[in-house]
C-alpha cells in the first residue's frame, strides 16, 4: 500500500508568497528574491510529506500565481497581445502580465480572464485558444521543479493538468472551431514533457483530468480514449495516476476504467458510492491500481478513520493491498496549512480543534491510515492514534457546543407556509406602491459605500483595543450620517446606511451568530496572492441577538426617505464558510436561513421598509452534474424563502445577485419570488436582461448600470443608452436603477460623480417615458 498527495499548499504556512509577490509586483523586492522564496516554500512542502514518509508527493503543485497559468506558460498558449512584451520582458514578467495585464510606459495589455476552479472558491486564469492555435515548449517548470527535488534527494511525481482538461478549461477566441479540435496541435508537447521526465528518471506522472466527473459530449468524451491510449502507446514504463475529483466518473466510469493508465484517483468524499461501482461492475483492470480519497481536500475537518478504515479494507479485500494507495480526495491547495498555528484559544477553543485538520495534520491522517490498514484489528483498537481518533469524532457528534435541541427542533417545525409570503406578489406590489411612494426609475446602490484606508484602520485600531467601542461607533456613525446626507443631495430614492461597521459580508454575520468559529491563520489561496479565510460553521446555527438593527435603525432615523436594510443571504453565507460535514449542506442552510429570517422580522420592527438579502453565491453554490441541479436549488431557494417570508406585505424584499448568469436557472429565481432583484448587468451590456424578458420576469428588476469593478466615471448618457436597452425588453414600471454591485472598493471621488450621473440618467428616463 501506498500514500499518494495530489498536491500541498503554496502559500506557505504564513502567506509568504503572497507577502513576496506583492513586494516584487510593488518593485520593492527582486525577481530573485521572490524566486527564492518560491524555492523555500517547495523544499519546505517536500520536505515536510518527505519526513512524513508519503510515497507519492507531488511535484509542479507549486505555483507563482495559477497551475492553468503555469500550464498556458508550459506549452507556449500565449495570446498574441503579449508577443511584444515577450520580447523585452523575462519569463516572469511575462507570466505576471498574463495574469494581472500590464501598465508601463508604452504598453497596456489587459489580463487573461479569471474564472471559478469547478465548484471551489479558487480561480484559475482561463486559457485563450484560436483556431490556428500553435503549441510548443515554452517553459519547462515542470521538469526544473522535478529536477529541483531530486537535487535535495527527494523523487517526485510531476503533477500536471491532463491535455483533455486543460483544453475544455480554455476558451475559443474565434469562431469556426471547438477547442478540443486543438489535440493533435497540443499532445507532441505533452510527449516532450513526459519525455524529458522519463529521461530524469521520473517513475509516476499525475494527470489531472477532473472534467471527468462533469456531463461530457460524446466528442469530449473520446478524447480521453484516444489522449491515454496514445500516452500508452509511447510511454508504457510511465506510471500514470489519473486524478478525477470533486465528484463521481457518473456516466463516464466505463470510458475511464477502459484507460490504460496505472492508477485512477477517486474522490471519495464528494462520492463514496463509487468504489461500489468500480469494484462491482468487474471493469477495472487486474493491473490497476486505486487511490482512495478518503481524506477531505476542501474541508478543514478531522478525519473519521473508523468510516475510512472500513472503505479502505473494502478495497483491499477485493484488489489486495499492493493495489491500493490512500489520498486526500483532490489537492490539498483548498485547505488552509497549519492546524498548530492556531494558538487563540478564545476563537478557537480546545474541544473546537480537536475536531479539525489543516493540510499538514491531513498528510498526517494519509499516513496514519496506511499503518492502521496494515495492522490487525487488536493492533488497531490499541493505536493511540486510532483512539484519539475515535475519542475526538464522538466528542464532536454529542457536543454540547455542537447541539442545540431548539435549533433543530425549529428546522424540524418548519411548515409550508413558512417559505411564503402573506400574498402573491401582484397583491404586495399594490401594498407596497401605496406604502413606498417611489418615482419610476426608483435609484438605490447595492449596499457599501467606500471602505476606505481610514474606515478600515477604525476597524483594526478597535480589535487592537486602541479605540473603545465608544469612539468607534462614533466613528462610523459619523461615515454613515455623511453618507446618508450624500446620498439625499445627490437624490437617491432609496438610501443605505453604507455597511462601514462591516469587515466582510459573511463574516460580519459569522462573527455575530451562534455555530460559528474563526480561524487566526486559516488562508485558502483564492487567486493569485489573494487568501480567504472562511469562517467555520461548526454547530447549530442561531442567532442570540440582532445583527444589524442598530446600524439600519440609526441610519433610518437621520432620514426621512427610506434606508434599505442590509443582510447576506443563507446560501452565500454558506457557499462562503467553511461546513460542517455531520449534516446535509443543506440542514445546515436552512439553520442560517431561519436566523436571517429573525433578523429581517427585527428590521421591519424597527421601522425598517425594505430589506435587501445579498445572495450573490446562489449560482456558484450549483453542482458540476447537472442532474444534482433540480435537489439543490430546491433547498436554496427555499432557504432564501424562509428568509424572507417572515413580514408584511408592504415590506419590501430586495435581493442582488453578482458575477452570475441566469439562462438555465431563471425559473429558480423566480421562485425566490424577492420583490426587486439587482443584477451584475452592465459589462454585458444588458444582454443578461434578456432571460428575465424571455421568461416574463414577473418582480421588480435593477439591472445595473455601471461596472464598479472599474474606476471609471460613466456619464449620464451611456447610462441611458442601457436604461432604453433595459426598457425595451423590461415594462418601465418594473425597473430600477442602480450601480452592478457594493461601492466598496472605490473612492469617494468616483463614487460621488458616478452616483450624481446615475440619478441624471434616471431623471432623464422619467422625463422622456
Ligand atoms: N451588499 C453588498 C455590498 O454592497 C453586496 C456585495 C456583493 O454582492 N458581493 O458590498
Ligand atoms: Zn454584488
């Protein structure tokens, strides 16, 4: 038996290559330096699995920005508008443009596009095809990084993204082709790797081919077939581990199992019904090997060795143990580093971290499961790790901080018409007409207004305790109150408090409801140098007291025009945190849901007429099989419906939805029956409008009118060019106007001309309607 990693994190324990990047993009630090601190972190990561003994450790899983990026790099995809900048540049430069675009002197070259990795919260650069693209090796990374751990006596496995992938994660420039088309062009570069490693001695090469766990055209699907039967055919001494992970081969498991490969990597957290089906269906080949993903990649919790060990020996009664190897179910990049890093027993108490494991605690676990599955029964049942093991997963499933009778007695009593408002909604639109008094065209913004350097130092000066809660408070009700009375000069129909009080829109929350943690250091690379921390939900959620009452009721009573109320929705608190594993998602989500519903029910009590409950995570919460999709926006719109059901009908529910798309979820949005939805609108030019015409739209709908992603000033015009677009397709009377998303990434500056120009563009639609 052996252990395999698909790959460990490259942050480094402290964010040393963020810190590094941003120096050297900043000029302050050398390319050389920064290379250095590359280097570190490998010989750190392999020095770690290689002292802990894992057979198989992953090389070419490092990377100064994205694996996809360092791939495009490899076989030379480089889109023509960094030709010039090729030239004169260094590779690294290169690379960075790619990533990031590039402002000197002469040159202004924008950035490769960005995208969600599958379902995770990482994003990859998306790789540009034409339809004459050419493939050569550009930069042999992969082999240096082979070469680089041989040379501290360490032999690697080379990870790389397989040809069939890495084409479908790409997208065509021009018209007239499909990238898949692009094979024959790029498999001699994929020879020459695997080449040159074989020369280097390399035994296994990971190929990582997830999209094997996606709905695939026949076409996609015989790529496989032909890519690994011809890898076969000119490297039979090479050991192949194909990766598939976050989710089951579905109907694609005869096409896999059919390929010559050594080993197929499962993940068997997303899907443990799996080896049933390999092992059943008699397909896998006497001379393949499996490696079991039994320890989860993507969440930070401890793992069950009782559950893994009785998976494990399934395997290997039916295959013999020399088959066998045990893995992290998809690359250990989702999780945070260090679990010993976490030295703040307040948030982190010791019974709460017992139940956890970060990436290295978790190729500890791999090891732990290899032994344990070679030892007898006894020997087991004496295994100190084996009982603390034990001791921790029973801890967690009786817990007191875990279990609260009352909140699941609450989800358990939810009664159908608890997801519904009083009425349907042509009867509150009329309440609602009558109690709100707003113009045609009504404007609002989405939420934040600038976070600025100063709002933020507040934040951190009161954590520090260098502010008591008195001058902090005072300090951001001051913003707010500027805010408030911007917003009446500028004559925006419907005002928000500014969210100054807020560090993040999910953790502001975490923080305040019950079943939530946080952890001291617990960064997951988002893209680039960007972490994310998520919050950990590790128990029942309540919520002991208001959240936001105070900020929206304060903000309220400097004005006589209407201030939103504002609130992050339970699928996006979820889809942003950290989740349990011990219930459904699900459960989970309808826990939040309820203790946002309590919030909105406080909000109307305190005078508060229209609530907005952000759910911008709502599309990026769906599975990668589209046969999943009907069961999960079932139970996510009716999270959001319990949220939002708790009031009359003359309040108003808004929510607002950003990077999403609608085509095939416009029925679920609907559903969520939210009386006015804004929308991320204008870098589509409106085109996203076109699915809510098609349906028939029946709510309200803000589409946005200008790119806050941008520091650009729109002028009034353009604006109403989109508002006439907008109103060509949508009946005026359903409208409104609003900026794509939050302000607060933006300046004051910017921000005040762009809203002054927003409410011209309204005024502007009234006049000539
Ligand atoms: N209300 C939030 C804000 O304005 C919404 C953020 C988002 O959609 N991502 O910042
Ligand atoms: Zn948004």
């Amino acid at each position: 038996m052996k252990t395999n990693n698909l790959g460990y994190p490259r942050i480094g324990s402290n964010r040393e290559l963020k810190k590094a990047s941003e120096l050297y993009w900043a000029g302050k630090i050398s390319a050389e330096e920064l290379i250095t601190v590359g280097k570190e972190i490998r010989s750190k990561n392999w020095h770690l699995q290689a002292a802990a003994k894992v057979d198989l450790i992953p090389s070419n899983d490092f990377s100064f920005y994205d694996q996809v990026l360092d791939l495009t790099l490899t076989v030379g995809a480089i889109p023509v508008r960094y030709h010039e900048l090729a030239k004169n540049n260094s590779s690294l430069d290169l690379y960075f443009a790619m990533a990031r675009g590039s402002q000197k002197e002469d040159q202004d070259v924008v950035a490769m596009e960005m995208t969600k990795w599958f379902d995770t919260n990482y994003h990859y650069i998306v790789p540009e095809f034409t339809k004459n693209q050419k493939f050569e090796l550009f930069s042999e990374k992969i082999i240096d990084e082979f070469k680089e751990a041989n040379a501290i006596g360490i032999k690697t496995k080379p990870v790389l993204i397989g040809p069939v992938s890495y084409l479908l994660l790409g997208k065509e420039k021009e018209e007239g082709f499909h990238r898949i088309d692009l094979l024959d062009a790029l498999l001699p570069v994929y020879f020459e790797i695997l080449e040159k490693l074989q020369a280097k001695n390399a035994e296994y090469i990971q190929l990582d081919e997830p999209f094997l766990a996606l709905n695939l055209t026949d076409k996609e699907r015989s790529a496989f077939t032909k890519v690994y039967n011809e890898i076969n055919k000119r490297f039979p001494k090479l050991k192949i581990v194909l990766a598939n992970y976050f989710d089951c081969f579905g109907e694609n498991l005869e096409t896999a199992l059919a390929l010559p490969v050594n080993t197929f990597h499962l993940d068997l957290v997303r899907c443990h019904l799996q080896l049933d089906d390999i092992l059943e269906s008699g397909k896998l080949a006497s001379n393949v090997n499996l490696s079991l993903g039994v320890v989860d990649g993507r969440n930070i919790w401890k793992n069950d060795f009782k559950k893994s060990l009785k998976i494990i020996k399934k395997a290997v009664d039916a295959l013999g143990e020399n088959r066998i190897l045990i893995a992290p179910s998809c690359s250990l990049i989702h999780s945070p580093c260090d679990l010993d890093l976490e030295t703040n027993d307040e948030t982190l108490t010791p019974e709460i971290k017992q139940w956890l494991a970060f990436a290295k605690q978790k190729i500890n676990e791999i090891i732990i499961l290899k032994q344990l599955s070679a030892s007898n029964e006894i020997d087991v049942k004496d295994s100190i790790d084996y009982e603390r093991n034990v001791i921790a997963n029973e801890n967690r499933k009786t817990s007191k901080l875990i279990h609260n009778s009352e909140v699941k007695a609450r989800v358990a009593g939810i009664t159908a018409s608890d997801d519904k408002r009083k009425s349907v909604f042509a009867a509150r639109r009329k309440t609602q007409i009558e109690a709100l008094n707003l113009p045609l065209f009504p404007t609002t913004t989405i939420g934040s207004f600038p976070q600025t350097a100063e709002v933020r130092s507040w934040r951190a000066k009161f954590k520090k305790g260098e502010l008591t809660t008195q001058q902090y408070n005072d300090l951001i009700e001051k913003e707010t109150e500027a805010t408030i009375r911007f917003q009446e000069e500028t004559g925006i129909d419907v005002l928000v408090h500014g969210e100054f009080e807020r560090n993040d829109m999910v953790e502001y929350f975490g923080e305040q409801l019950a079943g939530f943690t946080f952890t001291k250091n617990g960064w997951v690379q988002s893209y680039g140098s960007r972490c994310v921390k998520p919050p950990v939900i590790y128990g029942d959620v309540s919520r002991p007291n208001p959240m936001t009452v105070k900020w929206s009721e304060f903000a309220q009573s400097l004005t006589p025009k209407w201030v939103k109320g504002m609130l992050t929705g339970p699928v996006t608190i979820l889809q942003w945190s950290f989740v349990r594993n011990d219930q459904p998602r699900s459960e989970t989500c309808t826990q939040i849901a309820l203790a946002i519903r309590d919030e909105v029910v406080d909000l109307e009590k305190a005078g508060i007429k229209i609530i907005q409950i952000d759910e911008p995570a709502i599309r990026e919460g769906l599975p990668l099989r589209k046969e999943e999709w009907a069961k999960y926006l079932y139970w996510a719109v009716k999270a959001f419906r319990i949220s939002a059901s708790g009031v009359n009908d003359d309040t108003q529910i808004h929510t607002h939805m950003c990077y999403s798309e609608f085509n095939d979820i416009i029925q679920s949005i609907a559903d969520m029956d939210a009386d006015v939805i804004t929308i991320e609108c204008s870098r589509s030019q409106m085109e996203l409008l076109d699915v809510f015409a098609d349906f028939k739209y029946p709510n309200e709908i803000g589409p946005g009118v200008y790119d806050i992603h941008s520091p650009r000033v729109p002028s009034s015009q353009e604006m109403v060019k989109l508002l006439e677009k907008a109103s060509a397709v949508i009946p005026v009377d359903q409208l409104w106007v609003n900026p794509d998303c939050g302000l607060k990434t933006r300046h004051w500056d910017e921000t005040k001309k762009a809203l002054i120009e927003m409410v011209a563009a309204a005024q502007e639609m009234r006049t000539t309607i």
